[in-house]
C-alpha cells in the first residue's frame, strides 16, 4: 500500500510544474452573449481592447518644449515595439477649423514629424487642444494641465508582463520632466500573477508550521507531527495534478485550494491518531497494535466517512454557481478531500504498523494531561449551563434576521489590492483626473437595424438631448465621446453652435468629415462611434465615483444605469439600448454572487441534512447535526456587519463551506453519543452527554484548533478576500465548535426534559 502510494505521489509532483496562475479577475464572469458581440464589434472598430494601457502626464512643466521633446521621444520609441499598436496621443489627433465657408482638417500638434518643439509651438499646441472640446477630456484633462496617451497590445501573449516592463521602462523617462502614472487592466492582472505566486509560497510554508506546531503540542510526539504532516503534503500533490488534468489554473479564487488540502487533510488524522491513542495498550505485542490499529480505524470510520462526505457536498454545492471559478474551486477542494480521508484510512494504518508502540508516557499525557483535564470541566460545565446556551442561541438567532440584509456585496477589484500599492494609489489619482480606465458604453441601435437611421436629424437630435440629460444629471461622469457629440462639435467650429444640422444634407457633410479625420488620424477610435451602415451608434463614458472621489464603484455604475432609464423617454420609443463594459460585469458579478451564495447554501443545507439522516437514520438527529453549522453561519452575519466586512469573490462561499467542514464535529459528538447511549441504557442522559463530550472534547477541541489556526494563516495573503475569507471561515468554526460542545448538548437535554416531561403528564 506505502509503495502504491509512494508511486501516485512521485507521479503527481512530475505534473506540477505544469500548473499555471492566471491573473484574470474581471473575466470570472463572462459577458452575457449580446454585450460580448457588442464589445467584439465595437472594440475591433476602434482598435482598443480592455487590455489599452493609459499614461498620463500631469505637472506644471508638461506643455514646455523639453517636456514635449520628451514625450514625442517615448511615443516614437513606443511605435518601434513590435508588440505595440500605433499610440493614440494628442500627438496623432486630427482636429478641423473652418476655412471661408468649408471645414478643413490639421493636425493638434503644430510640429511636423522629425522636428522638435519650441515653447513657441508647446503654446499653440495648449491652445489647439483647449479648444478641441473632443480631444479635451480625452486625451486631456478638462482643465488642460495634463496629457494622455493611450497604449495597446497587438494581441495578448504569454510574456505580457515582459511587454508592460519594456513599455514601463520606456515610460518613465518621462518622470525627469512631469508626473507620470502608466496604468490599465493589464497592469492590475500582473500585480494579481505578483501576489498570487507570493502568496501561494508564503501561505503553504505558514500552513504547514502550523500543522506541525499543533500536532507537536496536542501529541507530544514526532510520529503524531511526522504522519499528519506527510498525509496532507501527499492529498496537496494529488490535488494539485488533478487540477493540471482538469486544466484549472491558479486564480483569485481558488488560490486557497492549498491551503484548504492541508488544513482539512490535518483533521481527518487527528481523529484517527486520537482514536488510536485512546484505545492503545503500552504493553501490546504487535499483533495486539496491529488489531488494536484496525479496531481504531473501524471504529472512527463512520465519522470519517461522514465528515469527508458532508464537506465535499458542502464544497460541491458551488458547482450551481454561475461563476466557473466557484465551480473550479468546489471540484477542486472536494479531491482534496477526498484523497485527505482515503489517505487516513489507509496511509495511517500502513504507517502505524512498521513504527514502535507509543511509550507509555505518551499515552498517559493523551489521557490524562492538560487537555483532557480541560475537557473534562468542559463537559461538566456545559450540562450543568445548559439553559444559559439556550439563551445565547436564540438571542443570536434575533441578531441574525436583524443583520442577513445589511451586508454589502463588493466586487471592486481595486479593493482587494494592498492599500499601499502604488498602482492602486496611482489608478485612484487617474480616476479623479480623467475617469475610470475601463469605459462604461452605452450602444444605440436602430429598429430592425434600419440604415442610416442615425443620419437622420430628428433621431440624433434625440439622442444629443439624452446625453445632455445624463450629464446633467450624473455628476460622476468625467467624459463622454459619442457621434452626436462629435457632429455637434464640427457644428459648432462650421456655424457657431453647438447642436445637431437640422438639415441632412449638412449632417451628412460632417459625418462624412468625420470618416476622413479619422483616417487622416492612422487610428480608428473615432470609427466606432458609428457603424458604417449607420444603424448602431455607440456612446462611451468616463466615470468616477463622485460620493467617495475614487475609482468607478457599483454604487456609480447602478446611478449610470438609473439615469439611463430616467433620460430614456429623451429617445425614440421603438429604438434599443444596451449598456455595457467592466462596470456592467461586475454588477452583474455582484448579483450573480448574491444569487450563488443563496443557491448553493440552500442546497449544501438540504443535502447534508439528508446524508445525515440516512447516516443516523434520525430526522430529529439530522437536524441536531445541523445546529452547529447554523450557529456559526448566523454568527458570521452578525460579526460581518460589527466589523463591516462585505462579500466578495471569496468570502461569498464561506457559508457553503462552514456547512460542510462545521458539521464534522457534529456528527462525531453524535455517533459517539449514540454508541454510549446504547451501551450504557442505564445511565441517566445528562450523564451520557457529559460523558460522550469528555470523549470527543479532545479531537473536536484539536480539529478545530487545527482549521482555524490553519485558517488564520490566510490572514497573512495579499489579497483582502483571502484574509476576510480566512478571518469568517476560522470565526465561523469557533462558533461551530462552541455550538457542538455546549448549546448542541443543551438543545439535546432541553429537548429530552420537555419529552420527559409531557410524557409524565396524565
């Protein structure tokens, strides 16, 4: 059996190398199946992609001549990366002036190409783009301090970070001369690939030196840390192959897979090395150890096999989740699981049978030193304050329909980022300047995608008026660049006004100027605002939050939204709107986890439930079972909304999880409880539970010792969800465990004096 498992083993860790980290966060959850034709289409058009890099050039020395030698030198260095589309600056803008009575095309920028600026032409080049009300806002800020170019990928590639170094190092040149902040999507996924290698080696080193810790300390014995420790680094290596052969990669989410292995995987062998220490002779031949070894492992079997069933219907209860990172993660944890308690069935057994019999005071110490002694007045203390428990569970029932609805739900990905790092600070800065760096759009198209529709006067009049309105409305917009803006603007340089022609003829003139400005610009951004046949337009909008002066929150996208529903009567009855961009899928993420966390709690309830009662055969016990994990869930509401702790991407399946890992104590007070019950007829039953608690005190007291400080380990990641998830899932076991060894008994003796008593009655 050792040499099999030893082969799995070896087999596994060949796979390793092969696991990946992705860093994607906002793709969790794709884009429903219209918005991605919409960003497909729109984004081809206009050459951007969510991965654009944005830099911004701010300071009092920006418009000198130096600085803008500068800058046309990063820019003309950028171009020469074959990774790299043309850059979209003020530098490459097409702007128009009216000529006599005609419009007319030239450049923002007064200096031809190979030529260097004066401060001469940096004060004409201020003037044009001042004056550029399209250009102002978009690759300027609105009080024109300040310069923006936009930067992107080719295409996206395995060396991406590599790229964003070389375009990072050709970028802060500039900080000789100006402020400069290079940020974007890109650069928030490799400070995610960052924390979660970092992570991943920190968290597993801490988690394994809490294991050993713990076993050293609750067995005093080097076979006691040397057997658990090995199990779980053995369930870690065949988790972590299946995830290679299932070709799950490493993300925000699951990255706790590895941790979880080896937290679980200690529990399940400290309830066999505890049996096993309980019933074992010092004196035993090996024959004797050999049978005593097998009785053991017989006997704690049923609260293995229902411990690791519960959890792995706990964890798989993700797999209803719409987002396929929770899936990942369930499936995942789930194997881990799995492969923990297959192994303290068989790899503790094999391993106990070729090592020497305990020494006598080690036997001793298991039953007789300072833990058993705390469990003792433990279990005396909990039938004797039974009715105090019963209080405070019921008094944390009333906290929790108090609290259920008053913890938020955050999805901002800027949030989860230690609050010291300097892209966070500078995206922050970005935000308040120019707006978020992933656009909110706003797509109109035509009934039945009638042509030219939009060339129609009354209908872009319309829909000018309904941009007005949001801007009047909504302050957290920063900018807005559409075709009616546009055309408004040629008209405003051709007659003086800004509005939309109130003839066709002259409406499609600017239109048709606008084709030509975008041509002449070598860059196709101002092509996306309408489609070639003219049946769609696209409006895109800059947004911050105003109510916090940050980063673009779920709170603004939702105020967008309204004032979209609110300007809606402004538009054509019969035409179609769709918004759609990062803000929308996290929106629609954060719902979706509110719904996954509802779904999957419910089902993992009624399953365990179920499995419970098949188990003891025992409606009434399926449902004591479940008391503990239910104490802890209601607990964690109640500490969330003290502590102001949201849900996320992570802590959103804690409760998921508490209900398979918190019922394992559970059903191991019970089967014990049980079992003396039907050995012991006689005993009076506040006598059988005080006695059942003084046996399973010790490994529930070790087990849950174990996940938590395991779980505590997390505190020290990188991520905010990570150290939240942690910090409820550790709290949430406390809770457990002080359920299973005191309100659960008292619910029982309640339970037992109240029947007693109605059947005393005549």
């Amino acid at each position: 059996m050792l040499l099999l498992i030893l082969a799995c083993t070896l087999a596994a860790l060949t796979m390793l190398p092969s696991l990946e980290l992705n860093s994607e966060y906002i793709n969790l959850l794709p884009p429903k199946e219209e918005h991605r034709m919409l960003r497909q289409e729109v984004l081809n058009v206009s050459g951007s992609t969510p991965g654009d890099l944005y830099c911004l050039i701010e300071g009092e020395q920006v418009f000198t001549a130096d600085t803008l030698n500068a800058v046309q030198k990063v820019l003309d260095e950028l171009s020469t990366l074959e990774e790299v589309k043309k850059p979209l600056s003020p530098f490459s803008f097409v702007t128009v002036q009216k000529k006599g009575t005609r419009l007319s095309t030239f450049p923002l920028s007064p200096v031809k190409e190979g030529s260097s600026w004066t401060d001469e032409d940096a004060k004409i080049f201020k003037q044009r783009l001042e004056a550029d009300e399209i250009a102002k806002g978009l690759l300027s800020t609105e009080e024109g301090n300040a310069l923006l170019f936009q930067v992107a990928l080719k295409e996206k590639r395995t060396d991406q970070a590599d790229v964003h170094q070389k375009i990072r190092d050709i970028v802060n040149i500039l900080s000789n001369y100006a402020e400069v902040s290079l940020i974007g999507t890109p650069l928030f996924e490799d400070r995610v690939l960052f924390y979660l290698s970092h992570d991943l080696n920190r968290l597993l080193i801490l988690c394994m030196a809490v294991i050993v810790l713990l076993f050293y300390l609750a067995f005093r014995s080097k076979r006691a840390v040397i057997i658990p420790f090995s199990l779980s680094l053995i369930a870690l290596f065949w988790t972590l192959a299946c995830m290679v052969l299932l070709g799950y990669a490493l993300t925000v989410v699951n990255i706790i897979v590895p941790s979880m292995v080896l937290i679980l995987g200690s529990s399940y062998a400290i309830h066999v090395l505890s049996e096993y220490y309980r019933s074992l002779s010092a004196n035993a031949t090996k024959e004797e150890r050999n049978q005593q070894i097998v009785d053991s492992v017989t006997r704690i079997s049923k609260t293995i096999f229902g411990a690791c069933l519960t959890t792995i219907v706990g964890f798989l209860s993700l797999l209803i989740c719409e987002l396929e990172a929770f899936k990942e993660l369930g499936i995942a944890v789930s194997l881990g699981i799995f492969f923990c308690a297959l192994l303290s069935m068989l790899y503790i057994p094999a391993i106990l049978s070729i090592l020497q019999t305990p020494k006598q005071k080690d036997l001793r110490t298991f039953t007789h030193g300072p833990i058993a002694r705390l469990v003792h007045t433990l279990s005396l203390r909990s039938v004797r304050s039974w009715p105090v428990a019963i209080i405070l569970f019921a008094a944390l029932l009333v906290s929790f329909i108090f609290t259920k609805q008053q913890v938020s739900i955050e999805t901002d990905y800027l949030t989860y980022f230690p609050k010291n790092d300097q892209l966070i600070a500078q995206s922050i800065a970005f935000a308040q300047e120019i707006g978020g760096s992933d656009p909110h759009y706003i797509t109109l198209t035509a009934p039945e995608q009638e042509k030219n529709y939009f060339l129609r006067p009354d209908v872009l009049q319309q829909v000018h008026a309904f941009e007005e309105e949001l801007l009047r409305t909504n302050k957290d917009i920063t900018h807005m660049l559409s075709f009616s803006r546009y055309v408004a603007f040629l008209h405003s340089v051709h007659q003086g006004t800004s509005q939309i022609p109130d003839t066709p003829g002259l409406l499609l003139t600017l239109s048709r100027l606008l084709v030509v400005v975008s041509k002449q610009m070598d860059h196709p951004m101002l092509s996306s605002l309408i489609s070639e046949d003219g049946s769609r337009i696209t409006i895109t909008v800059r947004s911050f939050d105003s109510r916090y002066n940050s980063w673009e929150s779920l709170e603004s996208v939702q105020k967008l939204q309204q004032s979209i529903r609110d300007a809606r009567h402004l538009l054509p009855s019969e035409l179609i709107i769709d918004d759609w961009g990062v803000g929308v899928d996290a929106l629609r993420m954060s719902k979706s986890i509110a719904s996954d966390q509802n779904r999957s709690l419910l089902l993992s309830l009624v399953l365990v439930l179920f499995i419970v009662i098949i188990q003891f055969k025992s409606f009434k016990t399926g449902v004591f079972a479940l008391v503990p994990t239910l104490t802890g869930i209601m607990g964690n509401y109640l500490f969330m909304y003290l502590l102001d702790i949201p849900f996320d991407v992570v802590t959103i399946i804690f409760a998921s999880v508490t209900v398979g890992v918190g019922v394992d104590a559970a059903i191991h007070f019970l089967l014990r409880f049980r079992r003396r019950q039907a050995e012991h007829p006689a005993l009076p039953y506040e006598v059988v539970v005080a006695q059942t608690l003084e046996d399973t005190g010790r490994p529930i007291l070790l087990t849950s010792s174990a996940l938590i400080l395991g779980l505590l380990v997390l505190l020290f990641a990188s991520f905010l969800p990570i150290r939240y998830f942690g910090l409820l899932l550790s709290f949430a076991l406390l809770v457990t465990t002080f359920a299973t060894l005191f309100i659960l008994p008292s619910l029982m003796i309640a339970l037992h004096k109240l029947s007693a008593r109605s059947r005393r009655r005549p």
